[in-house]
C-alpha cells in the first residue's frame, strides 16, 4: 500500500503499556490521517509522551501494534522525522549547530557516506528558513532555549519527512519562536505531510490544529477539532477541571483549572 492509497498515515490499535506493571496507557485506538496537523493533548501523566515513543518502538508496549503508512516503524524510518523534548537531549554535547541540523540527512545517506555539497546546502537552507544560519558554526551549549528547538525544526528540514512526530516542540520558547514553528508545521500540513504534536496549551489548540487526540491513559476520543474538542471530552479527559472562557468563542478556548484548596 503507498503513501498516496493508505486511509491511515498512522494506525495505532489495541496498544497497552506498562511500567512495573502499572499501565501508561490502555488499550489505545489511533488513527491519524494523512495530511493533518494533531495535538495529543491530556493531563500529565497521560502517557503522551509515552504514546510517540511507543509508534517509534522507543518503548516496549505489553500489545498492540503500530503501523505508519502500513508498515512497522523500522520499515519507515526515512518518512518519519522525531523531535524530542529539549530535555531530553545532552546540550553540551561538544558539537555545532550545523553538525545537529545534517545529522537529519544521514537516514538517507547512511552512516558511512559523508555529507556532500547537496546536503550542506539542504543543511544551509534548512537554517535559514528557521533563522540560525547565523548561528551555524556555534556550539550547541551556548544556544537558548528558543535557538535549541529551532536546531530541531531545522534537522526535521532537512530530513524531508512524511510523518513528524513532536514532543512539545513549544515548551519553553519565546512567542517569535512559537510563532515561527507553527507557521513552519502548517507548511508541513499543506505539502500534505502528517505533524503529530504532544501539546499542553489548551487556549491554542483551536487555531493551531485541525486534528485532536485526547489522552489520559486511555483514549478519550479522537479526531477533528471542530468536533472532539468540547467541553464534554476535555472533562471526561481532565476529570472535571475545566473552566470555559466567557466568550463567543467559549468552546474553542478551554482552560484547565487548578486543584481546589482545602
């Protein structure tokens, strides 16, 4: 089945994980398709996270299967392009920003071809596009926040996937570069490429996304954000703490309330 026949760009069925035999996640139904810009969106602890690492076998799942376009993970490497949270990453690992943003050419290239003109130049625009060309010969250490997670965007270029999937790429940025990764995924959305996003801010859901996953530990539903994503669903997900802004757009800009104290 091609990319261009398959209804599903990701197909994730009876999936459960477990740690120590406390389950993550349970039993989960997922189908994302081509094409489309999804927040997964749940409380902490959800196991949002967990789910993107599970699709990339990053984590041992107890059942289930995952499939994009069709195939296994490791059959599909060089379609799907992953950016992890900046957390998780060793930032003072001595090594350049341009050294970052070309490793996103070497599942092309393979591990023993050396970068050539061709790549240097996809790695050049790839900065540029997301303003730190000018940073390019810098060690990754010295980068802000905002500049490390525009490293990320920049090695996702030039990869050139087909399915990206992205561990709260907004976390702790600045609103220019918020900005910019958004304008950057719904470009993604219009070549037809399929964007996954775990995303923890309720009030930009609406007009970042047109597609919604909601989590907590199981799926609570999933699908267009026009539909899913409603008061009804967004308390089943958050066990009832939601508060709605008091305004003509009151459906589309839900926010979690804090923990009553006692």
């Amino acid at each position: 089945m091609s990319m261009n026949q398959s209804s599903s760009a990701i197909e994730v069925t009876d999936l459960t994980v477990a740690y120590q035999e406390k389950p993550v996640l349970w039993d989960i139904d997922m189908n994302v398709p081509p094409g489309v810009l999804m927040a997964i969106v749940g409380p902490n602890g959800a196991g949002k996270t967990t789910l993107i690492k599970a699709i990339l076998g990053l984590v041992r799942s107890a059942s289930g299967q995952m499939l994009i376009y069709g195939k296994p993970y490791r059959q599909q490497r060089r379609i799907v392009s992953y950016v992890p949270q900046r957390g998780s990453v060793d930032w003072d690992f001595p090594t350049t920003v341009k050294d970052v943003v070309m490793m996103g050419r070497y599942g092309a290239l393979g591990w023993l071809r050396r970068p050539g003109q061709q790549e240097k130049k996809l790695a050049s625009e790839a900065m540029e596009k997301v303003g730190i060309l000018n940073l390019a010969d810098r060690q990754i250490s010295q980068l802000s926040g905002g500049q490390q997670q525009r490293v990320f965007l920049a090695r996702a270029l030039t990869q050139d996937a087909q399915v990206y999937l992205m561990d709260e790429p907004f976390q702790g940025v600045d609103a220019t570069t918020e900005r910019a990764i958004v304008l950057l995924l719904q470009q993604f959305r219009e070549e037809g490429k399929t964007v996954v996003v775990v995303h923890h801010d309720l009030q930009t859901v609406s007009d970042y996304f047109d597609w919604v996953t909601l989590l907590n530990v199981r799926r609570i539903a999933s699908g267009p954000v026009n539909t899913i994503f409603n008061e009804s669903n967004l308390r089943q997900t958050y066990g009832g703490r939601i508060g709605f802004l008091k305004t003509e757009q009151e459906m589309s800009n839900p926010q979690v309330l804090p923990e009553p104290t006692l």
